[in-house]
C-alpha cells in the first residue's frame, strides 16, 4: 500500500481574525498535525479532516502554518508521519458589503424578495422584517442558507418594511441592505359602463371602461350564465375594452359579467350586463340604417348573357329573383397582395340566400339547385349609394340547402381551376419535376432491365449518380435524355434498401436550353391564368423586367397557391389573386410611408396590436457537399416554428437542393417580426403592399388584410421594418 500526505495545503482570510486552512487528503490517516510557525501553536485533528478554521490571529499580519499526516496503522500502534507541507496567509480582508440589487415585488397576498450575492460559499443571508412601525426585531425572520439569491414572504404584513444581511462564521455580519417597502395592493374596483356597443342576431360586442378608482388592473375575465353556472368566457388583457362574442343563437337573452383582476385581487363584485339578440329580420333592417343604406350584391354568370342578382335587404326584383342575401357576418373578405385597380378583391368565402317573406320557397330551390352553378363565375360588390367597391371574386365550388336557405361557396380562380399540384408517381412512388437543377432520389422502374427513372420530362443532364451516398462511374449507365430514364450495367447489383441520388439538370425546352424562369414555372401550371403582367417568356413585374434562374425540384403535393408563393418567396415577391388573375409584386421593404395611424386615439383604443414571433430565426446554417441524401428531419416541415423564441436551423445537402430549401423556409423577409393587428372601422384605402406608420415610430409593411364588414373592423397582417 502507497502512502501519500496531504497535498494542496492553502489558506485565506475568512474574516479580519479567522483564516480558512483546506487541504487534499491522499490516504488513510490517523490523525492530522496543523501548526502555526508564527505563534508555535499545535492543532491535531481527525485523520478524516480537510478544513480548519484558526481564529484569534491578528488583522493585517502575515501567518506561516505547517500540515502533516499520521498514517493509519492496521493492526495498531503508531504509524509513520508524512512530511510536512506549507502555506501562508496574510490577514488582510475587506469589510463585506451587503447582497446587491436588493428588490421586491409585491402581492395582495405575498412578497417576493430577491438579490445578488457575491459571496455564495461561505456565508448566511438574514432577512429581517420590521412591524408596521418600522420597529425590526432582535432576530431575522429568516435565515437562508448559501447559495439562496430568492424568497418568498407567503404571510406578510399589510404595511412592513425589509431588510437583509450576510452572516459569517465566527459571529460577523456585512451592513444591511437599503429598506424596502412593502404596502399590500388593493384589489381593483368593477368596470365602469359595462353595456352592449353592439347586438346581432348571432353575435353581442361587449364594452366597457377602466375603473378610476381601487389597484391597478392586470386583466379582465368575462363569464356567462350558462343554466344555474357562470361559465368563464374570455380572459382579457387590461389594454382591451371591448370583446366580440359570437356563435349565439336569434332573439334569446344571455347574461354577462366582468371582473377586474390585478395583483390585488379580483374586484369584490362583478360588473352586469342582460343582453337579447337580434331576429335575422332585425338583424338586417339595423345593419343598413347603421352603415348608412349599405346593401350587398351578389352577381352569378350563369352564361355569356344571363346572370342572376341578388341583393342584401329587400330585394330590388331584378331578373325576377325574388331572393335576399344575409348573413353578411360570414362574408369575410381576404387579400394576400396589392390591387392593379381601384377595387377590394378577395379570393374566396361563402355567402347565403333566403327567399323574401311570403315568396314561393321552391323557387330559391329550383334557381340554386336545378341550375348548373357549380363552376360559375360569381362576384360579390358591397353599395354606398352610387359607390360600389368589389369585395368578392370567385368561382362556386359548392352549394347547399339548409332550412330553406341556399349556402354558397367559391374560390378563388387559382384553387377553383388549379387546386393541388400532384407531381407524377411511378407506382407509390413520387418523380420530381425538376426545375433548373437540383438533387433527386431516383425511382426504380424495372429491376431486370436495371432501370431507374429521374425525371418524367426531358432532361439536360445527369451530372453524378450516387447509390447509398457513394459516386458511380460513369460508365457504369446510360442516360435516355428525352425521357428522364437512367439504364445501369449488368454488372451494377441493387437491393430493396439502396437509394439512388441523381443531380439533374432540366427542364429543357426546343433549343436545348434549362428552363429555369420564373415565369416558365408558373406558366406551366397557370397558363391559362396570366394576364398581362405575366408572360410566359418574361418575369414581369409592374413594368420591370426580372429574370432569375431558379432551382426547384416538386416531390410532394403542394395547393397551388404554395407553389406560387415557394417560387415568388425566393425573389421577395408577394403573390395573390386579382380581380382578373393572378397578381405579383416586388415587396418593397424600405418604401416610405402610405398610410399613419394614433394607436392612442379613443377610436382605435391602442389598436389592440400583438407581435407573432413564429417566423423568428437567429441564424440560418446551410451545410452542403457533405452528403447527397437530405434527412427527412431537414424538409420543409413547419415543425420549426417555435413561437416567441429565437433559434438557430441547420440545413444539410448539395448546394442547390440546400439554397432552394432556405428559401422555401426563409423567404426574404422572414427573420423579421411579424404583427397582427386590427381596427375598428374599414381602411378603403389600404392594402397589400402599403406602409402603415403609428405615432410610436413603428412601420408596418402590409402583407394581407382580412375586411370584417358585420363587425366594422380590418385586420391587418404585416412585418415590422
């Protein structure tokens, strides 16, 4: 058995008298010998220890202090002693100021305190609480151990007052922290004005004031009497004033009340509020008085020469349809870009007719119904007397009888005519459509004749092959460039498990060319969908020219209006559906403003503004070259967002198949925060495209509004520049 003494002998001032001696026991000791040269004082202690403290000694001199170690004998007697080792100390220690950053925060039924501590080893904290007197106690309230930097008051007095302290060992003690002041908050008082600023058939909006008088408000909690039981509804933040509840049913009565909550408490008692619903008929009268004789037109082509009318209210008996449009509620109006002309558009809704009181039911129902609609063109127009804004264009993809009432959906002419883009499949298994070039996993086709399939159109080249991530020579296959075909030596073996990876380079057009134009994949798809501002040769955009080469490779089925936005995405592009087709504009992120807004007006009440941050990124990592097989953890999924935190994403694969894949996650203004936000009052003026500048200095670039015509009010998506 090796025997060792003890080694790292070191000491320091604990305080102005007291030295802290610590040492590494590297065997099995009877006993420890500690002398102090300076004073020729012995300690023995147990073999066991490694710490001692040696008080009395003198502040501000220097000490030399010995350290040796008996071995441990067996079977008894004495045993060998080690040799000695040395430190020295001066006793030189700063007076220890009290814990730093001293705070607190307050609660109606508890204190929470908190501080910084620069010595989290070796000393106590001592917490004192005076009475409401500002008398303290001889003793702490509590004493917490090291390392403790936080505690919680669970039964504080209404009006008190704190203190707090290192404790040392030995009896010493740093000076106390600054007071602070505890007062127990005072729950807040019931909302003023609790009223209905708007009743519906199926719809109520509450409304109400903040309470002048009692604590402060955190939040509002709105319950309704659901038979014998109030039932929680909405829990508000304290900026709102006001609350849309929906989904009730014609002419009944509901009861509402209101808490004011803060950290206080709630308020004692509830603010209440009995409200009864419209009938539809009510409903309908009301809302054109309100809005000042506004009236809906609903037009359906039924052929080049005969279109069916019908108008919200009374009708006006034109083509004899005896028909009323309403429920306008569920007339939202959607926009994803900016307009080429003076008009609102959206892409898609639904709309319902009823017949007028006292007309023939089965006339609605033979007009809707025996008619062949489905497929027509159908618009929707909102009146101001002589002014009329289009506010709906579509065709009808669906129509259904309900209680006498016809409901009638349509689309926008992008998923109307095109739908889901479905990229052709030998057998269950996908062949991607290849734009520009890019790196694809390869189909087998034939096992006898070894032949594998890259593309289902023309191609340019195949310029490497890899099986299970190792190249092949290429004198190992032959390429059928018309048909996207690859055919492998006899030689060249395969099992069910290989995976083969081809970089591909098409489509090809007449001349031999890589078709890789914007415009030539969206033609592709849409050609019969462009208008004027899109050609099939040329990227057009309001009058520019912008043509980019673009890699792209479809191996999933994706809506139509995706593959629109991942092609327009890579270049900053905003894409959306017009009147007359589709519309594509350059997103302009520095323009200067159009529109400015006071979001501290009584008529907008702060704008009720919130920030997503699900498009936030930190950093974005594109690794390629080092393997020719994307993971399936590394596609587009939207797995990736993780609201209200920044993160860092890392992107595997060959150069191109990498960049297509960042933009089709990151488009050029992603990593910018993203605000939604909402008005109570319709923005003519307003669309897609536009900056709007609050009085705060924040500009907004307007990305998509969503018009709620029932319920007065826009909502507005965009990106904060």
């Amino acid at each position: 058995m090796a025997y060792y003494g003890p080694t790292n002998f070191q000491g320091r001032p604990l305080t102005n008298s007291i030295a802290r001696l610590t040492w590494e026991n590297q065997s099995v000791y009877s006993q420890i010998e500690l002398k102090c040269i300076t004073t020729s004082q012995t300690k023995l202690l147990d073999g066991m220890e490694n710490q001692f403290d040696w008080e009395g000694l003198t502040p501000g001199e220097t000490y030399v202090f010995a350290l040796r170690a008996q071995f441990y004998t067996p079977g008894g007697g004495e045993g060998e002693w080690s040799g000695y080792t040395y430190c020295e100390v001066e006793m030189v220690w700063d007076e220890l100021a009290p814990p730093d950053n001293f705070s607190l925060v307050r609660f109606h039924t508890y204190a929470e305190l908190s501080w910084f501590s620069t010595r989290l080893e070796d000393v106590e904290i001592e917490i004192f609480r005076s009475n409401s007197s500002h008398e303290y106690p001889s003793e702490p309230l509590v004493t917490l151990p090291p390392n403790v930097e936080f505690y919680r008051d669970a039964d504080p007095l209404s009006h008190c007052w704190y203190k707090i302290r290192y404790k040392i060992q030995g009896g010493y003690y740093s000076d106390f922290s600054d007071e602070l002041e505890y007062i127990a908050p005072s729950a807040p008082n019931k909302v003023d004005d609790f009223h209905a600023e708007e009743i519906g058939f199926n719809s109520v909006v509450l409304a109400w004031t903040e309470p002048t008088t009692g604590g402060p408000i955190g939040q509002y909690e709105i319950q309704m009497r659901v038979g014998t039981y109030w039932v929680p509804k909405a829990t508000l933040p304290y900026s709102w004033n006001h609350l849309l509840y929906e989904g009730l049913e014609p002419d009944t009565q509901y009861d509402f009340r209101i808490y004011s909550i803060g950290s206080g408490g709630s308020s004692p008692v509830p603010a209440m509020l009995s409200v009864r619903t419209l009938t539809l008929s009510e409903s309908i009268i009301r809302e054109k008085r309100v809005e000042g004789q506004r009236e809906f037109r609903l037009t359906i082509q039924k052929d080049e020469e005969t279109s069916i009318v019908v108008f919200s209210g009374e009708s006006r008996g034109i083509e004899g349809y005896p028909f009323q449009l309403i429920e306008t509620e569920d007339i939202t109006q959607k926009l994803g870009g900016e307009m080429f002309s003076d008009t609102i558009q959206t892409g898609g809704g639904q709309v319902v007719v009823a017949a007028i009181i006292g007309e023939d039911e089965k006339a609605l129902e033979t007009t809707f119904l025996d008619f062949d609609l489905i497929g027509k063109r159908i618009t929707l127009d909102i009146l101001f007397g002589d002014e009329i804004y289009n506010v709906g264009n579509g065709f009808i993809s669906s129509i259904e009888l309900k209680e006498h009432k016809i409901y009638i959906s349509y689309d926008d002419a992008l998923s109307a005519r095109v739908g889901t883009i479905t990229p052709l499949k030998v057998g269950n298994e996908v062949v991607p459509e290849i734009w520009g070039w890019a790196d694809v996993k390869m189909t087998e086709v034939e096992s006898y004749k070894k032949k594998w399939r890259a593309a289902m159109h023309r191609i340019r080249s195949i310029d490497a092959i890899w099986k299970n991530e190792e190249l092949l020579d290429p004198s190992g296959y032959y390429v059928n460039y018309a048909t996207g075909e690859i055919y492998f030596d006899p030689s060249i073996t395969f099992e069910e498990k290989d995976i083969l990876v081809a970089r591909v380079s098409g489509h090809v057009d007449s001349m031999d060319y890589i078709r890789r134009n914007p415009a030539d994949v969206l033609s592709e798809y849409f050609v019969e969908y462009f208008d004027k501002k899109i050609s099939s040769q040329n990227f057009r955009i309001e009058g520019g020219l912008m043509i980019y080469p673009i890699d792209l490779a479809i191996d999933d089925d994706i809506p139509a209006s995706e593959m629109v936005g991942r092609v327009c995405r890579q270049f900053g592009l905003l894409s959306f559906q017009g009147r007359d087709g589709l519309a594509i504009i350059k997103a302009n992120l520095d323009r200067a403003t159009d529109i400015y807004i006071q979001p501290h007006v009584e008529v907008i009440k702060a704008a009720e503004r919130k920030i997503s941050q699900d498009n936030l990124c930190s950093k974005l990592i594109v690794h390629y070259g080092q393997t020719v097989s994307i993971p399936d953890e590394n596609r587009y999924e939207k797995t990736y967002r993780d609201v209200g935190k920044e993160k860092e994403y890392d992107i595997w694969g060959s150069l191109n198949t990498a960049y297509e894949l960042a933009n089709d996650i990151f488009p050029a203004w992603d990593g910018k925060e993203k605000w939604t936000f909402s008005l109570p009052y319709i923005l003519w003026n307003l669309w897609p495209g536009k900056v709007v500048e609050f009085e705060t200095g924040e500009k907004i670039l307007v990305e998509n509004l969503e018009f709620q015509f029932s319920k007065n009010q826009t909502i507005i998506g965009g990106i904060k520049l």
